[in-house]
C-alpha cells in the first residue's frame, strides 16, 4: 500500500461530513469497501475486478480504465499516474532514462 502526506482541511470548510465517511472507507483497506463507496457516491455500478486490480496496484490498461469509465483513455491519465507514481504498463522499460 502506498502512502504519502495528508493537507487538512482548512477550519471553516464544511465537507459534510464526507471526509470522515472517505476515511471510513480507506482504513477498511477492503476492495469492496471502496465499491460500496464509489456507487453510493457517483450512482453507478462499478466493476470489482477493475477495483480489485487497481488496489493491488497491478498495471493500468485501458481495459481496466473502460471497466470503470467507458469514456475515459488511458493516455489522459498519464500526467495524473506519473503523479501518484501508480504503476503502467511499460513504465518500467522507461524509468531511470532520460
């Protein structure tokens, strides 16, 4: 599992109690936990094994990325990954080169 650092919510944000219930859901660390979350939060079904595969941080294809969201390519989330330092398929030919 992959960690890094936390920014606290400034003092007069309301979040509705969201960031307790997010919170909730990643210290259950379970899979399935995060479904229960993401189609209560975003009212839609979601793939299990789509989730089971990015919590296990398996690399990303565009398969995974359609089960989850149809309208969304994986070339579109390359900045967002390279950020996160989520692994990809291939990353590991490229690292450490210039």
């Amino acid at each position: 599992m992959r960690a890094g650092s936390i920014e606290a919510l400034a003092e007069s944000v309301e979040d509705g109690g969201s960031t307790e219930w997010l919170c909730d859901v990643l210290a259950d660390g379970r899979p399935e936990a995060y479904q229960q979350f993401a189609e209560e939060y975003y009212e839609v079904t979601t793939d299990i094994e789509a989730i089971h595969h990015i919590h296990a941080l398996q690399p990303l294809t565009q398969s995974v990325v359609s089960a989850l969201n149809p309208d969304v390519e994986l070339v579109d989330l390359a900045d967002d990954l390279a950020q996160i330092g989520y692994p990809v398929p291939g990353a590991e030919a490229t690292s450490g080169t210039t």
